[in-house]
C-alpha cells in the first residue's frame, strides 16, 4: 500500500474534506497548496498524481493527532473532532446521544470535584 493510499483511507474514515487534510498537513509542520493536496489524492494513473513522501506521511499523521486531540499546551480545549462530531449530533437532532453526553460530563466534573452549574 501506497503512502498516497494510507491517506486516502485516513481521509475517507475520518471523513476529512480536502481544506482540512490540509490544515492537518499544515499542524504537522507542512504548507500544502489545496491543488498538491488534490493531487495527493488523485489515483495513480490520473496526470496531477503527486506521490507522497514517508516524511510528509509521518508529518499528516502527528498533524492528524494534534487536529484529533489538541495540543499538549492546550489540553482544555475541546479536540476537533469531538466537536465536529456533537455538531453532527445537533444536526441531526439525535437527542438522546446529546443528552449522553452531557450525563457524561456532569458524571466527570462530579468525579473530579467541580460543581455541576446545571443543577438548581
């Protein structure tokens, strides 16, 4: 398997579009135009293929971990993708897994000895 094929298979299971493969290429150290990240994604008989590097590969995948999680000097920060993914669950009005989630939190800042603002 290809380099170019790990990071289709990464983009698609993350459902990655391409602004934010890029800015992940960018978290890990890299400047990517939006044409060179399409061309990383072209198949390898398409004339714009550009095949990708072990480094630039090793360098999305620790971008993919600082977009994943955040940064280590910013650990209150929500990650991105959880976020996207609540945002998903707004969209798509599914009550009962936000409703989870917010036990979840009250369930966590009650374990780590913080108030619960949302009981009055």
């Amino acid at each position: 398997m290809t380099n170019n094929n790990v990071l289709k298979k990464i983009a698609i299971a993350n459902n990655l579009r391409h602004f934010e493969i890029k800015e992940i290429f960018e978290l890990g150290g890299f400047a990517f135009s939006s044409s060179q990240i399409k061309a990383f994604m072209a198949g390898a008989k398409n004339k714009n293929y550009e095949k990708l590097s072990d480094e630039h590969l090793e360098g999305f995948l620790n971008g993919l971990i600082i977009y994943s999680r955040g940064t280590l000097d910013e650990p209150a920060l929500l990650p991105r993708l959880i976020e996207n993914f609540i945002i998903g669950l707004i969209e798509k009005e599914n009550l009962d897994a936000l409703e989870e989630i917010r036990c979840l939190i009250d369930d966590a800042t009650d374990a780590l000895g913080g108030t619960d603002d949302t009981a009055t």
